[in-house]
C-alpha cells in the first residue's frame, strides 16, 4: 500500500476515533471541547485530502501549505485530548490507545513535509 493510502486510513481511524470517544464527554461541553476536537480532528485528514488532491505540476508549495495545516491541526487535537484527560472527560485506557495513533500520524505528516 502507497504512503498516501496508509496515511489516510490512519487519519480516517483518528477522527472516528475521536467522534467516538467524545460521546460519552459532558453535555455543557457539547459546544466547548467537543466541538473543538471533532473539528480538529477531522481538519487533520480534511486538510490533507484537500492539500494531495491540489499537488499537480509546480503545485507543491500548495500542497505542502495543507500540510503543515493539516499538522497544525492535529497538534491542536492532541492537546485537546490531553486537556480532556486532565479534565476526566477522557479516561487514561482511552487516552492510552488514541495518543500513538495521534504521534503516528504526525511523524507521517512530518516525514511527508
């Protein structure tokens, strides 16, 4: 499978990752840090998708822009699934299992700029 591909569905996996574990975060944060990091989450693969489908020709400054967005993006997330384990939204099994995926991801990303 090509790097591009790999990437992708790991992305995919982060933001239904994500979607799922903030289920069960409390209801007054629903426009807080809910909100915040599906969007964030889902602005790591969005941006990525976005970026690679505009990388034709002399494009790659284009591209590598959503990069580094999408990069951006991701840390945001990642501080905000720390917060919310900080804050018991989100338990340590849960942080355990999402927080590699989330490093994975961003050396892809870092490796790709």
């Amino acid at each position: 499978m090509r790097y591009h591909e790999k990437l992708k569905i790991k992305m995919d996996q982060y933001a239904h990752m994500v979607y799922g574990l903030t289920k069960s975060f409390p209801k007054e944060e629903l426009y807080g840090v809910t909100s915040q990091l599906r969007r964030s989450s889902l602005s790591v693969i969005l941006n990525y998708v976005e970026g690679f489908a505009r990388r034709k020709g002399d494009n790659c400054k284009v591209y590598k822009n959503f990069l580094e967005i999408s990069y951006g993006s991701l840390k945001e997330s990642k501080y905000l699934l720390h917060f919310s384990l900080v804050e018991k939204y989100l338990s340590e099994d849960d942080y355990k299992k999402i927080a590699p995926l989330s490093d994975e991801i961003g050396a892809m990303l870092y490796k790709a700029l």
